[in-house]
DNA sequence: AAGGTAGTCAACCGCCTCAGC
DNA sequence: TGCTGAGGCGGTTGACTACCT
C-alpha cells in the first residue's frame, strides 16, 4: 500500500504547459496568492473561472475562453511550473562566472542541496542550478580530467583521503565521488606537490624535475631551512643541470616560480633561456593549472579565489533548515576555519 | 538526405519533512 | 503519540534540438 497519490493522475493533464495553461495559472495567483494551498489551487482556478464566466460576458471572448475552462493539472505540477517558470523576475540561461563559483564552491561544500544553492542566487529556480550543473557546470570541471586520469583516479582518490576500505569506497554516492574529485583538484592547485607521491595523479617528470620537486618537499618538511634562506639573497640562488642547489640550499623560486606564502619570498624572474631549457618550462604549479585549464574557463583570472572555493563541510551539519536563515557562504568560511583548525 | 548520438531542459516521480489534528 | 496530507526536494525521464557520420 503506497501513498495516495495527491491528485487523480487520469484526469489531470501531463506533458508541457500550454500558454493558454500558463495564463490561466499567471493570472489567478497574480490576482488571488496561491492561498498556501497548491493541491486545491487547480480547483480554485475552475471556480474562479466560473466566475469570470458570469461576470464577464459581455468581456473580450479571449478573456473569457482562456478563464473558462479551468486547469486539469495536479496541484503539484501547478507549483513547479510557477516557481520555476511563471515566477517574476525569474532569470534563465547565461550564467555568470560569479554564478559558477558560487554553485562550484557551493556543490563542494554541501553536495547537491540545490534548492540551498538557489537561495543564493537571486532569480535562480533549484531546478535550472541542478540541470545547469549536471549538463554543464559538472562537464566543464570534471570531464578533461576524468578522461586523463580515468584508469588511476579511483584508486588515487581513495589513497589520497583515506579511504581504504572497499565496500565504503563503493557505497559512496555519484555526487560524493564528485566532489571528492572537485576537492582533490583543488587541493592540487593550493599544493602542486601535495599529490607527488601519488603515480597516477602527478604528471610523469624528467629527472632532472624530480629531483626539484624533491627539494620542495626537503623545504616543506624542513620550513626552518627556508627561514634562514630569508636572510640570503635569493636571486642568486641557483640549481646546477641536476637540480641540486648550487650554494647548498634548494631553490625555491627555481621549483615554484611563485611566491613562497609562508615567507613572502618573490620569484625571481631572471632565470635565463638555458635555465629553463634545462627542465622546467612551465613552472610545475604552471602544469598543473593548466591540467586543469577548465579553471581559467571558468573564471578568466585563474585561481583568484581558490581558497573561497575550497571550503570542507561536514554535510551532516548542512540541513536544509540550519542553512535557509544564515549566508552559505558566509558559514562555509567559518566552518572551513573550524575545519582548518581540527 | 537520413540515421545516430549527444546535449539541453521542462516536467514528473517518489521520498522525506513537518505542521495540524 | 501517531496519523495524515501538503509542501518541498533531489533524482530521473523524455521530448526536442543540434551536431556528426
């Protein structure tokens, strides 16, 4: 025994509105409210056309035919049709980049919660987001790298978080794998390096590259090394054509190309032909961003908020009814400092 | 030109939540 | 406290279109 349907399916009309349809629903609700009651509004709209009906005799014919016949359509599909298509200052198609970040950022945070989502987006209906993503959006940030690393990128991703165990690793949902693959494109873009142990997501380097990014690691493990590095002068720090530190200090600029966040060091930019002739053109960081050139799609200026993008929520605590009173946004950012911290 | 394939999007389905009784 | 029904939501479907072979 299931649930009573919440109209009599063969007599309600299915399929696509008819303008004559929308008018009909346009007009009562512009006019009367929804009467916080969508299954009987159908109904309502029949009387009310009987109404008009009377009055309006002597009315304009199209008038009266449009009100006359009422709406045989469920209730249900009367209020999909008003919040996702007749509602005022509804907006569709074309958009923004601004709107991308926000769903992206958004999707990662909290999965697929898209009337959430929508609540951001002023205009946006739940349902445009949700076809937006999973036409597009999804397309643009997963496909290119699903296609150059779909033999590894299960496993790596498993490795990579944890997840040993194979039954939990398959019981995980579709958009779960997706943001966990969204998550780990983003956490190599904050650290190009961070997936270096990992074969089957860092890209195959030449030795002389592997030595380098060894050096990044020795620095990483060992930040005091870099601290006294702060007192040299960095521009004359150099590898010889094996990667190794001249002055016997690894070379920061010459592995990043890109400022140090930790200690403010600037790249140098005096690195001559030869020197990067040797190995490392582009920059590693370089490769990896434009591995994942969907990134400068989406936002022309590459990577301008990575760290707004890259927020780690407990979905657990994303109910659909802590998240309507309070910014998304904002609360994301106090739980990734919650996150951040442990 | 015709058939096949992929992309898009409006609409539907079924489940869950919650207020009212 | 349990039941009922409406509202709301996310997943899925199917019609339509554009593009490809």
């Amino acid at each position: 025994m299931g649930r009573a349907p919440c109209c009599d399916k063969d007599n309600v009309k299915r399929g696509p509105w008819s303008s004559e349809e929308d008018a009909k629903l346009k007009t009562y609700i512009e006019k009367y409210g929804t009467g916080g009651n969508w299954i009987a509004l159908p109904q309502k709209i029949g009387i009310y056309a009987s109404l008009s009906l009377s009055l309006s005799l002597c009315v304009c014919v199209y008038i009266t035919r449009v009100k006359c016949t009422g709406l045989k359509r469920c209730g249900k599909s009367c209020r999909l049709r008003w919040l996702n298509y007749l509602r005022p200052n509804l907006k569709h198609g074309g958009f923004t980049e601004e709107e991308d970040n926000i769903i992206c950022s958004l999707y990662i945070s909290i999965g697929s919660r898209w009337s959430i989502i929508a609540a951001q987006l002023p205009g946006r209906t739940d349902n445009d987001i949700k076809n937006y993503w999973n036409t597009r959006l999804k397309k643009k940030l997963l496909g290119r790298h699903r296609q150059s690393h779909r033999s590894g990128l299960s496993i790596s991703v498993r490795e990579s978080n944890g997840i040993h165990d194979t039954q939990n690793f398959q019981n995980l949902s579709s958009t779960a794998l997706e943001r966990l693959q969204l998550h780990m494109q983003l956490k190599t873009l904050e650290n190009p390096f961070s997936l270096y142990n990992n074969p089957a997501l860092f890209p195959k380097l030449n030795p002389l590259q592997e030595k380098m990014v060894q050096n990044f690691q020795y620095l990483e493990v060992n930040p005091d090394v870099l601290m006294q590095q702060e007192y040299c002068n960095i521009s004359e720090l150099r590898v010889d054509e094996l990667g190794n530190s001249i002055n016997g200090i690894p070379s920061i600029e010459y592995i990043s190309g890109q400022s140090n966040t930790k200690t403010g060091i600037q790249p140098s930019s005096a690195f001559t032909q030869a020197e990067l002739d040797v190995g490392l053109m582009p920059t590693q960081s370089q490769m990896v961003v434009d591995e994942f050139d969907c990134f400068k799609e989406m936002d022309g200026s590459r990577l301008y908020n990575i760290g707004w993008w890259s927020n780690e929520l407990d979905v657990n605590s994303a109910s659909s009814k802590s998240w309507d009173s309070v910014n998304v946004l904002q609360k994301s950012e106090e739980m990734y400092q919650n996150y951040s911290t442990g």
